[in-house]
C-alpha cells in the first residue's frame, strides 16, 4: 500500500491483492467457502466489508489530500502526478479472472467432512493432511495402456493431461482422478479406443521378431520406433537410455528370465560391427562390437521380444500390472468407546454433521436433540441447516442457523449448555414447550409464587431415580408443576449445585410421570412422558469438559459426538447416568 505509488498497480496485481485481502479476512472471521457455500463477492456483501480496489482508491485518496496539506514542496513534483495518475487508472482497472476458474456444479466434495474444493488437486491436499488414511478417490477402472493412453505416450485419452510416465498415468486413472474417465468407459464400446498407428507398429515389430530378431531390428520403418519405444508394452519413451532404464525396472521378471539365454546370440551380431563405423541397427558409431552389440537397443529389444513370447511371459510392465485390490481403510483409527458393549451403529438418516471446531460442543449436543426428536415441519431453519451439514459439517456459527442462534454470542469458550438451550428456546417458534408455577391456594384462587421456563431445573437433591426427583420436586412447599398441556419438557439435574459437581449416578426411567396444573386451580394431574434424548457433560464444572448428545432411535440408545457417527450404548451405562446434565421429554397419549 505505501509503495503503490511508486510502482503502480496492474489488473494482475489488483488479482493477487483481492485474493490476499480475501483469504486473510476469512481466516479471522472463520468463514471458509467450503462451508459457506458463498463466492467471494458474497462474503464481502455479507460482512459488510469493501472490495479491496476500493480500499486502494481511499488510500491514494488520502495520500494525495496528505501531500496538498503538508509543506515538503520539492516531494509534491515527485509523488504527487504519480499518485494523481495511478488513482484515474485504478478507477479503469478490472482485476483478472482466473483462467482456471470452476463453476459450482463441478466442485468436489470430501466425503469425510462434506468440505467443498474447486478441484481435484484442492480435495486431494485436503484430504492428505486432513485425512491421511482415508481413499478420498474410489477406485476407477483396471489400467489398460491400449485403452486410456494416446499413441503409445503417457498422455490420458480422456482428459488429454500428458504425464512424466505411465506410473502417473495408471494412478490417474484407477484412483478416478481423471473426471472423464468414468463418462468415456460406460460401455464397452466407448471403452475399445481405436488402434493407432503406433499400435500397429507394434504389432508388426512382434510379429518379425518372432521370425529373425536381426532382420527386424535393422528394418528402416522399425529402426526409429524401436530406439524410442520398449518392444514388450509398446510405450513410448525418450531415447535408449530411458528405454534400458524401463525394461530393467518394468519388466524385471522377463529380462531375468531371458537374460542368460540371449546374450549369446547378441554376441553372434559382432562379426557384423566394425570399429569406428556406425551400426547397423541403431545408426551409432561402434567404439567397442562385443560391447556394442550386447547394449544395442534395437537389437536387444527384437532378441528379448523373441524369446518372452516364445516362453509366454507377461509383457504388462510393473507400473501397471494386476493386482488385488485392496479393502478400503477406515478414514481414522477406531476410537475407544467409552459406553456400550455394541459396535458402532451409522445412523445415516437424520444424523447432523456438526463440527466442533471451537468448542462448539454444548451448542451441538442441544441443536442435535432438538433436530432428532423435534418434527422438522415444526423447526423448518433447523431442517435447513441439517441439509447444509450433508454437504459441509457446519458449526452452529453458519449463518443458515442465525434466526435460532440470535441472541447468543459464539466467543470460542466453552459454555453452559443449560444457558444456550434457554436463550435459543424463544426464537424457536415452532415449537412449543412446558414452563413451571408453583401455586398456593387462597380462598378466591390462588397466588403464584415463582414461575419459570425451559429448562426446568429440579432445584432437589440428586436421587437414585429420575422419577423420585420429579416427586421430590413437585411436592414441596408450595407445589410445583408444569403449566398447559405441551408436547415437550426439558428437565437440567442440579449437578452443579454445590461445590463442584456431583457425579452421583442416577437410575433413568424411560417412561415418566410428570405433574401439570389443571385449568385455573391448584390440583394436578399426572401425565406421561417418554424420554427421547439428553446431554450429558464430562468435566467439572459447566463451561469445561465435553458435552455429547444422548438419543433414542426404534427402541436403541446412541451417543453422538459431534460430527462423528453415533455409538450405540445402554441408558444403564455409569457414563451415562453419572454424567446427564440435561433431558427432553415427550407427552404420551394416557
């Protein structure tokens, strides 16, 4: 910024500018596009922030009413026309699009963490420090040179990438790198490519090589291809160096095979070589025939071709040769599960990928509950947020969860989920849930003495049951109970209480009664309630540790953390029960 007026400012460098500006901002604000789903025009109109060929033009601005103010008169003839003419050609310049530029439609997706990446390349070095032992890539179709590479070089017949080697090339295309592959081999006959010149080449060198090996190498229409190409696969390499090199490193089982068996006869080739003259099948000047005649590459290759077909051995090289295919490894090793004697359960439809990335977990253990046993025609935002997470594990910081998270400020320290869960409840308008009174009868009525909203608090000591709690709460003095007749109820155990917590287990029942006032007295009456999910926290005190999500799917229990797959466990579990913090309740049908 200080120098620009000195060096100017190109539509190149307006580029490199915005997309520094760009990604430093979405570094500090943690707005990540592959979460986001927002090109970068939309992120600056959301954030409110100006364009960086804006914030260059005040700058320039302010230089120049600087300069007039100040009293360096011999500077003014040196900055000042530089400035004045680098601010009129700013106000033309347009910074340059990128030439690699991807729609939306071809973004690639992790199927790790659902991130979004303008391409293979991003996704794959995503994926290697992210995800260092997940196959990010399913596996494409089996290596066929005569079928994926054109004219014998390594150079896809799909995509048209040229590549160092073949090696490169067989992983382009089995990894399913290439994003056409897949398109060009649907059937059978999209997958016959057409022979090609230097396949029939080939063809015709086996051919005579089978018959004299000598003849063939010093045939002037084979002499070129065999000097530039190897013999056994037909692929295309850059001189005889290169072609030694590859039958010594491809084809190791066939050279030692009939290494012994042909350098006799290579010998016999001698008495045609003379010292000082070029060879006859290569076109090189002869230094030493017993040397030459062992290395020459036309000739030893027709000699190898010969005598690998005459024993039937395989001429695929090693680059690209058949092998097994492996079973997918898992993307992280198996984590050791704290509750449950039962293998981990992938409940694929209606789990929320939320990820945790600055301890967002109290946010996401309530979010979670509300999403799994609140119908989503109740809570439409929340559905809609569970459709983003499918494609990018967001966090409760995603803007499609604004209007339930309002009010609530997300600092990056760890909180009461109790507290979050009683700020976002009013913004919740689809759902409605209990609040408490307690009553004390008067002869025209009755008082109210305190009154409260979701989550209830069971302000009593911890028993050995739930249920016992609920009584021992509802029956002080005055009487406590819940006021009209709603579907849901949160309930929060006093486990924070007194000094430090409480980690007494406690028996959960999964079918309870609790107390409602009917109509404008005092009685009650005792409904049933189902309970369908809870947080439990593991740490000392409210706002540290880790929360994780409890819920109930066709008569099995699951801990979910986070974004990771949920882990079946039992309700009995001392986890479990010395560690529930919060429950959501449903009325039953009496």
């Amino acid at each position: 910024m200080y120098g620009l007026h000195v060096v100017g400012l190109t539509s190149q460098g307006l580029a490199q500018l915005e997309s520094h500006m760009i990604f430093q901002l979405r570094f500090v604000l943690r707005s990540y596009s592959q979460e986001t789903h927002e090109n970068n025009q939309q992120f600056m109109q959301r954030k409110g922030l100006k364009a960086a060929k804006a914030q260059v033009l005040k700058r320039l601005q302010q230089f120049i009413k600087r300069q007039h103010k100040g009293d360096k008169e011999a500077l003014l003839q040196h900055y000042l026309p530089r400035a004045e003419t680098l601010c009129d050609s700013i106000s033309r310049l347009t910074a340059v699009a990128r030439a690699n530029s991807i729609d939306h439609q071809q973004q690639q997706v992790c199927t790790e963490c659902g991130s979004l990446f303008a391409g293979t390349g991003a996704l794959r070095r995503h994926s290697q420090k992210h995800h260092p032992g997940a196959r990010l890539f399913p596996k494409g179709p089996r290596f066929n040179p005569k079928k994926h590479a054109k004219a014998g070089t390594p150079e896809c017949i799909a995509c048209g990438h040229l590549f160092r080697s073949y090696f490169f090339l067989r992983h382009h295309v089995e990894t399913s790198t290439c994003p056409r592959v897949s398109i060009l081999l649907q059937n059978q006959a999209d997958a016959e490519a057409p022979v090609t010149e230097l396949e029939q080449v080939h063809e015709q060198v086996k051919a005579e090589a089978l018959r004299e090996p000598g003849q063939a190498a010093m045939n002037p229409d084979l002499q070129i291809w065999l000097m530039e190409s190897c013999a056994l696969c037909g692929q295309a390499l850059a001189g005889n160096k290169a072609v030694k090199q590859h039958l010594n490193r491809q084809h190791p089982e066939v050279m030692t095979s009939v290494q012994s068996i042909i350098t006799p006869r290579l010998q016999l080739h001698k008495v045609m070589m003379k010292k000082g003259q070029p060879c006859r099948y290569c076109r090189t000047k002869v230094d030493a025939p017993g040397r030459h005649s062992e290395q020459c590459v036309p000739l030893l290759q027709t000699h190898v071709l010969q005598e690998a077909q005459k024993q039937g051995l395989d001429l695929a090289p090693r680059a690209y040769e058949a092998k097994p295919r492996t079973q997918t490894t898992p993307s992280r090793p198996s984590r050791t599960q704290p509750v449950g004697s039962l293998d981990p359960v992938f409940i694929l439809e209606g789990f929320w990928l939320l990820a945790n990335r600055r301890n967002h977990c109290y946010a996401n253990s309530v979010l979670q509950i509300l999403h799994w046993v609140v119908p989503s025609i109740s809570l439409p935002t929340l559905q809609e947020a569970y459709r983003a997470s499918q494609l990018a594990r967001i966090t409760p910081e995603h803007h499609v969860l604004d209007t339930i998270t309002r009010g609530w400020t997300f600092d990056g320290n760890q909180q009461d989920a109790a507290e979050f869960l009683s700020v976002i409840l009013p913004n919740l308008s689809g759902i409605q849930v209990y609040c408490w009174e307690t009553r004390s009868p008067m002869e025209a009525g009755y008082v109210v003495d305190e009154e409260g909203l979701s989550p209830i608090f069971l302000n009593v000591p911890l028993a050995e049951d739930l249920q016992t709690m609920i009584n021992s709460w509802s029956n002080q003095t005055p009487v406590r109970a819940l006021v009209a007749a709603e579907k849901f109820v949160f309930l929060a155990l006093p486990r924070y209480a007194g000094d430090g917590k409480n980690s007494s287990s406690i028996r959960l029942q999964e079918m309870l009664s609790l107390p409602a006032f009917e109509g404008e007295g005092s009685a009650l009456t005792w409904h049933p309630f189902l309970f369908r999910a809870g947080v439990i926290h593991l740490g000392e005190e409210p706002t540290s540790g880790h929360y994780r999500s409890l819920i109930r799917a066709e008569a099995q229990w699951y801990l979910a953390d986070d974004s990771r797959p949920p882990t079946a466990c039992q309700l009995y579990d001392s986890v479990i029960t010395g560690n529930i913090y919060l429950l959501l309740l449903e009325r039953q049908q009496a």
